[in-house]
C-alpha cells in the first residue's frame, strides 16, 4: 500500500533544501583527504566558504545540483509514467544538455563516466547500453555519478522504495553499470522510505532489500552498521573504511564503493541530527559535496523542515533557497527550492494517480495539487524564494498570514527587496560550471503582485535591468498608496529595451513611519512582447541571455546574431518554457547552410517546431520530438513546398504557435496553415537555427498572438 503523506510537498522542500545545502557545505574543499580538512578546518559544522584561500561563493552552479533536477524531467516530458525507459532518460541528457558547456564533468572519454556516456549517447547507442561495462569497463561504469543524481527519482516515490529503486537504476544505467547501479538503488530506496519511516536501522534494511546480498553495496552496509555498534565513534569507524573501501582499492578518479561508505557512515551515527550527518560526512572527505548532497536530502525528507531548522546554526539563511540549473531550456536556469520542490511535488503526484488505477494501491492525495502555484508563493515555512533586502533599513522573514504564508518586510521608513530573475552581478564571473541563462521575465510582461501593509505607506513594483557597461540601472512602476490592514493587487508592465536582460524583480515601500509590507505572491505569465536586438548601450550580458548551443555564436559584426555550425544542427536559444501562443519573426541570412530558420515551443535541443530553408529549395515546417529512442531521432516533415532561396539572401520568416495550431509565412506570404494532433509542444521559448554553416539576424520578435486568430497572419 503506497499512502502519500500529508506533509508531502514541504517534506520534498525539506529534501531539495538538504539536497543543496549539503552540495554547497561541501563544495569548497571537494576531493580533500580526511587529515587535510581536520588538519586546515576541524570537523565541519557549518559553511566554510570564507575559510578557504580563494573565498569561494556559497551559490554556485554544480553538476550534483544541476543533474538531480534535469534528469528527474524525464517524466513529465514523457507523461510521467512508471514505466520510464532508461533510453528515455538517455534522449532527456541529449535534449538538455548541451555538449562541454552544461551540468557534466566534461572530462574526456574514458575519463569522465558521463561524458564518456554522453559521447556512446551522441553516436546513436541507446540506454542502458550507454553505460555499460562492455562498452566503457568496471573501473569506468562504476565512478560515483550514478549515486549523485539519485534523488529526484526517490522525491517523486514517497514511501515507495521499488519505485525509487527502479527509477534510480534506469536513470543510473544511462552511465553507469555494476556496484554503482546498486549504491543508487540502495541509497533512493532509503530517501523514498524516508518519507514514512523514521527509524534508520530500517531505512537501511530497505536498502538492502532492493540490491543483491552478495554485492558489495550489501556488504558495506552490514559492515559500517556492524562497525558503529563496536566503535561507537565515527572516526574508528571511518578508518575501517579507509582501510577497507578506500581509494586505493578502487581505479578511476571517484569511485563509488568509499563515497557510498561515508554515505552510511554519517547515516549511521547522525541518522537523527541534520547537522552531525552533514558534519560527519563532509569531515570524512573523499568527494565531499556529492555525499553531502545525498545526505542532506535524505535528512530533509526524514526530519522534515524542523529538522533542518533545528541545528544551531542556520543553514538556511545564507542559501534563501537559490540555486542554478543551466540547460538548454535556459528559462528554469534561475530558479530556487520552492519552485523546484513544486514541480516534483506534481510529477510525485502524477505517479501516485497512475498507481491508483491499479488494485491493491491506495493513494491519500492530501498534498497541494495545485499545478500553476505563483512563481513566488513562499508557501513553506522560512522560504524567501532568493528574496533579499536591497536599500533601505529593513528585515525580511516568511510569517503565516491568514490561512496562508507571505514574505514579511520589516521596514524603518522605506526599503527594496528583490530576488533574481537573471544572472546576479556575484554569479557573472562565477568560477568551476558554467552559468548558462536566460532571463525569466522579459520586457511586456504584466508583474502581478499581491501585497498588504500594516501602517498607512506607499508601494511600488520595480526591476532592475543590465544597461550601460553591465550596470545595474532601476525601472520603477506606478507607486500606489495603501491603508493599514488593505491588500492590493497590483499589476505593472516594464518597458525597457529587449535587448536590456531583467536581472532582477522587486517590491518597495516607503512609509513616515516604522511596519511591515507582506508580499503574499508575485508573479508572471504572459507571453512578451520585445524585440531581440543589440541595445544602444556598450553592455555585453545581454548576449549571455542566449543559450549557445551551437559551435560559434558572435554579435555585433554584419548582423547583430550570427551562429555558425561545423556538422549537425546547432541554436541559439532564449525564452521560457511558460512561453505560449505567440509569434516570431526574423530576417535570416543563411551562409554556406544545409538549413537554416527559426523556431517555436523550444523544449530543450530535441524538442521543437521550425521553419527552415532547405538547400534542395524547399521550405519545411519539421517537429523535432523523440518519444521512442530505440527507433531513432523522430523530425517529423508536417510540411513542405518548393522555395527559390540563395546563399547570402535575406529572407523574413515568421512562425506562429497557438494551441496546436501553427501557421507559417515568408516575405509575408502565408505557407502553411495546420495543427499537430500527436504530442503537440504548445509552449517553449524561440531559437534561430542552423545546420552545417552560418546564419546572421539583426533581430528577433516575439509577439503575443491576438485572440481573434484571423488577425495571426
């Protein structure tokens, strides 16, 4: 009987917090022996960052982060289903991940485990095969990855440890093979069970019931647990382990068998203390923020917020829920815990009603449903969703307010708090991963705000826009004055220059004197109006607001955008997945091009509509979608017609998506008129696209489509 538990979404919250807060408390000194870091830290209670010679910064964009939250999209993007194929999981790294630029360790084949999977991947071998020993050896397929990325699998199975189990061996075996495939099985059977199951001894004999007995995974669980009842003191303990499972048993640059040993290690002895498991096992060194990645997720699901709230030091605070996913759909690249706990709260939710149809399943669907919750809707207790004080003399904290929860400004006379909507000034020269991104409010969208004050005082939406040499400069909306005790609605529409990325979003208040402003939920979700093109000013981040997915993308010399591809299909990328019924448009100049066009409903780089130039002379309307990796890379013709066209000739082609209606034109003249019945892709943001060459654009606009659709073309 699988019965999701009441606590549901803010136990997965608790469990996406611990995910990061363990990532980022073990990041800095990642790959560091146990006698170095006792040696230069002592045991590690708390983030160390400004203890470190180079000051690292907390937030960082990490590969453990980035991967547990992409792979996991697997599931809505092939209709959350239980029966997920590895091969699926395999088409969901090559439609995200774009190749030595995001998420992976791009260490070269044969040396990185998931790099060498991604290149078996890129050539046409399907999953599980990608990952295997045959393919890639023991010492390769079984590195540490497989375990990392484990958790989103077990946050979508609450209290269903075979699911969690199954899932994390199909998802692992994308790269992976061996001993790995079990620590992964092993470790998201626990995290799944956590959500129902308090007590650790049998946290870990569901861990040993989803992998053989006989292999070591199996054996390093009895003998850490064995070894805690003898030694009664972590740090014995950890050297039976060294002496056991150490790296110099075991080939290749991060094995999984010593880090999934620490793993139990710090389960073991602080399996009811947030803080002393996180303690223990980044003290016990090997691949620290990998560990405590895993770690602190299960802690968070298993101890819930109190007990991450518990420790005395506060682990939330400095991190505000923040963290980075750079992919090719650069539009969730900004996000933070809420929204990403909520998203998996609903794939969780969506399993869970598959398993109702089925008999002998009972499913208490008493967490939150709702699928379109405002972007910032502080729901859990201590979220601020990035939220931070700007100007002023102020406070902010997340109160209960009426049945509900809201961010609570304590302000002396006026202040400004806001939260990221694109790549923060502290994130542009970020060190390690890169920061791929695209902004996730642009210039014609409405800001909904719903705000109330407890003293009479003066309120106004605000942005802050990348302008001259990367400045900061402030876009204010109309100020509106509010009463003691009144909750507004207010709306705004900021109009800036499209090529101005949006950095941030905010809410002031001034007042004559000391209170409180409570942001009960901001939000956006309108399609823009803007034109991509070079701004007036002589900033350069506003070219980091395109995806590179292609070989080379400059700016500013005959066109404004020019990308170029030496084989295969390559794009350049901006807008949100939120992004629906809407129209783009662009003049192309293709150069020594196979193909060249624009594109609509942008998923990720295998999941789109286009518009393209053929070099046999035709103009073809194609839907690139892979449902059924084993059959190949699906792009699908939905239409064609002959079209004179010619090498360095400006071509304007506009595409419009509504619904599952598209419709395209060149030079003004209508083309194609159609629907698509069959998996439609009804929103994603727009790309230019290019095939063996060069293309240059100057601009690129998106509008809104009008309701009235006889207006569309």
């Amino acid at each position: 009987m699988v019965t999701i538990p009441h606590d549901y979404e803010e136990r997965v919250y608790a469990g996406v917090l611990g995910k990061i807060i363990g990532v980022y408390l073990g990041r800095p000194f990642e790959g560091w022996t146990y006698e170095r870091i006792l040696k230069e830290l002592g045991e590690i209670s708390y983030y160390v960052n400004d203890r470190i010679a180079h000051h690292p910064p907390l937030i960082v964009t990490d590969d453990d982060i980035s991967g547990t939250f992409t792979f996991v999209r697997a599931l809505p993007d092939h209709g959350n289903r239980r029966d997920l194929s590895a091969a699926q999981i395999g088409q969901t790294w090559l439609n995200y991940l774009i190749e030595r630029q995001t998420i992976l360790w791009w260490g070269g084949m044969g040396n990185s485990t998931e790099h060498t999977a991604y290149v078996r991947l890129k050539k046409g071998v399907i999953a599980p095969r990608s990952g295997s020993m045959e393919l890639n050896g023991k010492v390769v397929a079984e590195q540490i990855g497989a375990q990392i990325f484990i958790d989103g699998w077990a946050l979508v199975s609450p209290g269903n440890p075979e699911q969690a189990a199954e899932l994390a061996r199909k998802a692992g075996s994308v790269s992976h093979d061996g001993e790995a495939l079990y620590a992964a099985q092993a470790l998201a059977a626990m995290e799944a069970q956590a959500f129902v199951e308090d007590d650790m001894h049998r946290l870990f004999d569901v861990a040993l019931s989803v992998v053989p007995a006989n292999c070591l995974i199996a054996q390093i669980i009895r003998n850490v647990r064995a070894w805690r009842d003898e030694d009664n003191d972590w740090h014995k303990t950890r050297a039976r382990i060294a002496a056991q499972y150490g790296y110099d048993k075991y080939g290749g640059n991060c094995h999984v068998i010593p880090n999934h040993a620490v793993i139990v290690l710090a389960l073991a002895y602080g399996g009811h203390d947030f803080q002393r498991a996180l303690m223990i096992g980044n003290t016990a060194g090997w691949d620290t923020d990998c560990n405590s990645g895993n770690i602190g997720c299960l802690m968070g699901i298993k101890l819930g917020l109190r007990g991450i709230n518990a420790s005395p030091v506060d682990w939330r605070g400095p991190v505000a829920d923040r963290l980075y996913l750079p992919t090719a759909d650069g539009g969730r690249c900004i996000t933070d815990a809420v929204q990403e706990a909520q998203r998996i709260t609903a794939i969780g939710l969506a399993l869970a009603d598959e398993e109702t149809q089925k008999p002998g399943i009972s499913v208490n669907l008493t967490a939150s449903t709702s699928s379109c919750p405002p972007r910032f809707n502080f729901t859990f207790p201590g979220s601020v969703q990035g939220f931070h004080v700007i100007s002023g003399t102020a406070r902010i904290e997340n109160v209960e307010t009426g049945g509900g929860r809201s961010l609570a400004v304590h302000f002396t006379s006026s202040a400004q708090v806001s939260t990221a909507t694109f790549i923060p000034p502290d994130a542009v020269k970020m060190p390690g991963y890169g920061l791929m991104s695209s902004p996730t409010l642009y210039p014609g969208q409405t800001i909904k705000a719903s705000v109330s004050v407890d003293v009479g005082a003066r309120v106004y939406l605000f942005v802050r826009a990348y302008g001259v040499n990367d400045e900061l400069y402030l876009l204010k909306g109309d100020t509106i004055a509010l009463s003691a005790g009144e909750t507004r609605a207010i709306n705004w529409v900021p109009q800036l220059d499209g090529g101005s990325p949006i950095a941030e979003v905010g809410v002031a208040v001034e007042g004559p004197q000391p209170g409180t402003l409570s942001v009960h939920s901001l939000d956006w979700r309108d399609t823009p109006d803007v034109n991509f093109t070079r701004p007036a000013h002589n900033g350069t981040l506003w070219q980091r607001a395109w995806v590179k997915a292609c070989d080379d993308l400059g700016f500013g010399w005959n066109g404004v955008f020019r990308i170029c591809q030496d084989a295969g299909t390559g794009m350049m990328i901006q807008g949100e997945r939120e992004w629906a019924d809407y129209t783009v448009q662009a003049t192309i100049i293709p150069h020594l091009a196979r193909a060249a066009g624009i594109a609509v409903c942008v998923q990720g780089l295998r999941r789109y509509y286009a518009l393209i130039l053929c070099d046999d002379q035709k103009i073809r309307l194609v839907k690139n979608l892979t449902l059924d990796p084993e059959k190949g890379q699906v792009t699908a013709l939905l239409a064609e017609q002959d079209f004179t066209w010619q090498l360095d000739g400006a071509y304007e082609l506009k595409l419009t998506t509504r619904g599952d209606r598209l419709i395209a034109a060149v030079k003004g003249q209508a083309l194609f008129d159609l629907c698509d019945n069959d998996h439609p892709l009804t929103g994603g943001a727009v790309a230019l696209v290019i095939e063996e060459g060069r293309l240059d654009c100057d601009s690129i606009a998106v509008n809104s489509c009008p309701l009235d659709s006889s207006h569309i073309h």
